[in-house]
C-alpha cells in the first residue's frame, strides 16, 4: 500500500515544476493530524464529495429546472461531475496536480441557489444592504462555515489551495468581486476553463433536447456550422439525432486541444517554470487560441439571447424567481419558523441566515415549502 509520503513522493516526481504539489500546501485553518495514506488535496476531494451540499446539487438547475421537466437535462450535479472529468484530463497532460483541480471542480458550485442564476440574481437584489450574494463566495462560506461534520470547527477544513480555487473562479457570469494579490493556481485556471468548456457543449445540447433551438437556428454560429459540414462532407446521410451527437463530441474535443495548445504556448511565452511564475503572471495562462475564443464568444451571445433568454425560460425564471423572494420574505418575518437549520446564527443579521437556508435549498424543495408555508 502506498503511504502519503509515497504519494507525495509521486507528484514531486512526475508533475511539471508550476504545479502545486500537495506536500507544500499552505495548510488548513484548523491543524489536522496528516492522513496515513492520501494527500491533502485527496482528503479535500473526500470531504467535499461526502457533504450535505454536494448531494443538494443533484435537484438544483443547471438551465432547466429539476421538477419541470424531464430525466436527462443536466442539472447542477451532472454539470458538475463534467467539469472535473475535464478538469481532470487537461491537468494530467499539463503535469498539473490532477486531485486538486478535481476538488476545485467538485466544489465550484456548491454555493448555487435552487432555480440556477434566477436564484442567484433573486438574492442579490435582496441581500444589497448586507452585501449582496454570489455564488462563488456562498461556495467558499459552505465549506468553511456552513456544513457541520466535525466536533472541533465548523465547515470542512479544506487547504488554503481548494479555497482560493474556489475564490477565484470565474466564468462568463461569475462576477465575485474579487481583487486577487496573486494570480490563481494554473489548477484553478484549468477548472474554470474546464466549466466553460462543459457548459458551452451541455447547454446547447440540452437545448437542441428541448427542441427550444432547432438544428435551423444554428447555421450562423460559426463552430457549428463548421462541425456540421465537416461531418456532412464524411456522411452526407446523417440523421439530425447523429449530426447532433457527433457535433457535440467534436465541439468539446475541439475546445479541450485548443485550450492544451494554447495553455502550453503561453507557459512558454511567459517563461512560466515554476508555481512562483504562476502567482506572478498578470494573465490568464490557461485559455483558448485567440482565433477560436472568438468562436466561442460567438457561441456564448448565441446561448445566451436565443437559449437563456427564450420565452419559456424567461418565464420559468419568473416563477422560480417569485418562489424564492417569497421564501425569503417568510423567513425573515418568520425565523423562528427555520430555527432547526444550522444556519441560522445570533450574531449576524436575520436576512443573512436566511439566505445560508434559501440559497441551500434545492429546486424541489423550495418548491415544496412555497407551496405549504405561502
């Protein structure tokens, strides 16, 4: 059996000299004994994958909302273990630490609300007196002050490197405000491009699935319309069903050796050697060739105006929008009423234990409490 010092042994001998290496870990807010036979980041990966939160993101929507519509969308969970499968395969080709991108990815999402970024949008417009809410920063509180599993402190006690993951990823429609004093570990690079990658692919299929976008609506994105053809020139005979499923395999293929290519350019053009270089650097080290990020761009405004931004999910969002803030007004009105939840604290305000209990809901139940209490 392989001992801790073995393992750590393995990572100072195989992974590049800019990754994190779990031996040097800054630590934990809270000294633990050390682990016999996993390293650190292993032990993080466990803890967040055994938390009450991890499990919620099974019943939270990703785009569509878990108990409106059928089995196969993709929902918080199912996104997420997409992130971390390509987390994982971009960090082992770049020599990254493979188990710490893992864990960023695993954990990137925990703070989202029920109903997705409705919800999010709902609890920042109620929480401006009091700072407003963003999930990436309900992620990091989740794991250092909400979940409770241990007798001696409260959250999960995760390495310094998993928080500032956590802190600092950001996508397209992350905005956590963060100023950073150092850049981010190429890990958490690596699991916010991984995040992009997983919902630009998911979401339009998803979206092809729901019929809400048809195979027509897509001529002008560029990436499909050069996925498309390249297969129509191989098979001029495929069925709509296998246009759909190959394009969908070819566009993540396509945006994960973009992004390798690219990644190791710019560590080259950087002179990127060591993680002290990586902490230094300005820029973004992990990301797309100019040429396709573009593309990509293009494919974003695409699923935002014609996917996000369709009627009928407007108007699901408007419910689930409604639901949310009248939970959130019951609450504070009636506290008393969520006295069993461990988030509910004396010394912070009403509203701010409130939003730990709503935004910790899943869309069920949510749901479930609009229906009995309002």
């Amino acid at each position: 059996m392989y001992s801790k010092k073995d393992l750590e042994a393995r990572e100072a001998d195989t992974l590049a000299g800019y990754a994190v290496l779990s031996k040097d870990s800054r630590g934990r807010a809270h000294p633990e004994p050390p682990a016999d036979y996993r390293t650190e980041f292993q032990r993080d990966r466990d803890r967040v994958i055994h938390c009450k939160a991890f499990r919620r993101l099974k019943h939270k929507t990703q785009v569509f909302v878990t108990t409106q519509n059928g089995d196969h969308y993709r929902t918080r969970l199912t996104h997420t273990l997409e992130v971390v499968q390509i987390s994982r395969d971009i960090a082992r080709t770049l020599g990254l630490n493979e188990d710490l991108a893992e864990t960023i990815g695993l954990a990137h999402d925990l703070g989202h609300t029920p109903f997705g970024h409705t919800g999010e949008k709902v609890l920042n417009d109620l929480l401006q007196d009091f700072g407003g809410f963003e999930h990436n920063r309900q992620s990091k509180r989740i794991v250092e002050q909400l979940e409770k599993k241990y007798t001696h402190f409260d959250g999960l006690n995760l390495s310094y490197e998993v928080l500032d993951g956590l802190i600092k990823h950001r996508s397209p429609y992350d905005h956590s405000g963060v100023v950073q004093e150092q850049g981010p570990s190429l890990e958490a690079q690596t699991a916010n491009l991984a995040d992009e990658v997983a919902y630009n692919s998911h979401d339009l299929d998803d979206a092809l699935a729901s019929g809400l976008l048809r195979l027509e609506d897509l001529r002008g994105v560029t990436l499909w319309a050069e996925l498309t053809a390249r297969h129509k020139e191989a098979d001029a005979r495929l069925s709509d069903a296998a246009l759909v499923n190959l394009n969908i395999r070819a566009l993540i293929s396509l945006l994960i050796s973009d992004l390798m290519r690219e990644t190791e350019a710019r560590l080259r053009q950087y002179g990127i050697k060591t993680l002290a270089d990586v902490y230094a650097a300005r820029q973004d080290l992990v990301g797309f060739s100019a040429e396709l990020a573009g593309k990509v761009a293009e494919l974003r405004r695409f699923l935002a105006e014609r996917f996000y931004q369709h009627p009928q999910i407007v108007a699901r969002n408007a419910e689930a929008g409604q639901v949310l803030a009248q939970l959130f007004a019951y609450f504070v009105r009636h506290p008393e009423k969520a006295l069993e939840s461990s988030t509910f604290r004396k010394d912070q305000p009403v509203e701010i234990s409130v939003c730990d209990y709503v935004a910790g809901m899943t869309d069920q139940y949510a749901l479930l409490m609009y229906k009995t209490i309002c």
